[in-house]
C-alpha cells in the first residue's frame, strides 16, 4: 500500500493552489504577436500629437500654450510703454490743473511765512483743498484707464505708440474687473502716498521682470503690455 495518499481533508497536490505555477499564456501557433500589439523586434508607435494651443495670433502658439510666450506678440519696449504714460498723464493732468484754477489750482504753491511756497506745498500737499483735487485726480486716473483698457487694450497714449494690454493666459482684452484692478495698483498709491517710489519701482520692473517686463499693475491684474499690430 502506498505511503504517497494525500491525508485526508487535504486536496490532492495538483489542486493545491499554493503549490501551483501560474501558467503562462501559450504563444500563437502563426509566429505574430497578440492582437493589437506590434509585430515582435519592431518599435512601439509613437504616441498621437497634442491638440492644437490655443493660438489667438496664428502663430503657432498662444497665451494659453504652456509657454505664454509662444505666439505672443513681441512685449512693448520699455522706453515706449514710458512715453506712453508720460502722453496719458499729461492728457489728464493738464485739462484737470486748468479746471481747478478757479478754486485755487490743484497744486498750491502759495505760502503765508514769505517762502518761496514750494517747501510748504510738499508739506501740506494732502490737507484743505489739494487733499480733495487729489481723491479728484484719482477717479479720474483711475476711471480713464479702466474705461481705455478695457475698450480695446490701449490708453490713448498706447495707442499712440502702439501698443496694448493683454491678458497673460489668453491674449484677450482685460475684462472690467482687471481694468479696474490695474488702474488702482497703477494710480492710487502714485497719487495718495509716494509717488516717485512707486514710478521708480515700475520704471525698474519694466527693464529687469522677466520674462514678461510686468509692472505690479500688471502682476495685479495678471496682464502684460505687447507691441500692437
């Protein structure tokens, strides 16, 4: 009587699924390889093409492409974007000066202590009347370039110089909320608190940004100044 019976309450060794071998697929009888996969020693194909960016300007990319400065117009010089807002300003403050001279002028240069009345007007520049021709200065700065940008991109200065303002991510125009948002970080503190920082530091942000040339407007609003066809 053989010893080799399997002991009983146990399944025999070749249903024992912890002994068994999985098994492997056995190979087609023709020689080619399963359905769907290349034929054997050959490269796998390449996968299929990306779809088209987004490409506002025909040029083989756009401001919603990976790279924002692919298809984007080439970025306004900076010596250009300048002498654009040097034109809007002179625009605004000349009329708004001229207006106000009936009420004493916008900026007051007169003294009562016999000085030359210069030292005094930068010293008292926001109380009685110059405080309020400057909230006055402001709505109209700041409604003139929400009004301009978000028209069609272009104070009258840009367009002078052609130039304009886009969206970073699309190259559309801004919509209000970003005109608006642009015109405030650009004017409100250049009229209310410290006017020769907040230009020095966007004249030094237009030269060194990269890769974009954004002034904090236009890190604000998310927006960027590009050469206008």
């Amino acid at each position: 009587m053989s010893n080799d019976q399997p002991t009983p309450g146990q399944p025999p060794e070749d249903d024992d699924p912890f002994l068994k071998k999985p098994q492997e697929p056995p190979p087609p009888s023709d020689g080619q390889p399963p359905y769907g996969q290349p034929p054997y020693g050959s490269a796998p194909p390449p996968p299929p093409p990306p779809p088209p960016p987004n490409d506002p300007y025909g040029s083989g990319g756009g401001f919603g492409a990976p790279d924002p400065l692919a298809g984007m117009p080439p970025l306004a010089e900076p010596g250009k974007r300048i002498l654009a807002r040097l034109i809007d300003f002179l625009i605004i403050s000349i009329p708004l000066y001229l207006i106000s001279l009936p009420w004493g002028g916008a900026v007051d240069v007169t003294s009562d202590n016999g000085d030359d009345g210069f030292g005094d007007a930068i010293s008292n520049s926001y109380s009685g009347h110059q405080f309020l021709w400057s909230l006055i200065g402001l709505v109209v700065y700041v409604a003139y370039d929400t009004y301009f940008t978000h028209k069609d991109g272009r104070t009258l200065g840009k367009r002078l110089l052609k130039l304009r303002v886009a969206m970073l991510n699309d190259g559309r125009v801004p919509d209000v909320g970003s005109s608006l948002m642009r015109a405030v970080v650009l004017w409100l503190p250049a009229l209310l608190c410290c006017p020769c920082l907040w230009w020095l530091i966007n004249i030094v942000l237009m030269f060194t940004d990269k890769p974009y040339r954004q002034g904090l407007q236009d890190k604000a609003a998310k927006t960027v100044v590009v050469a206008a066809r």
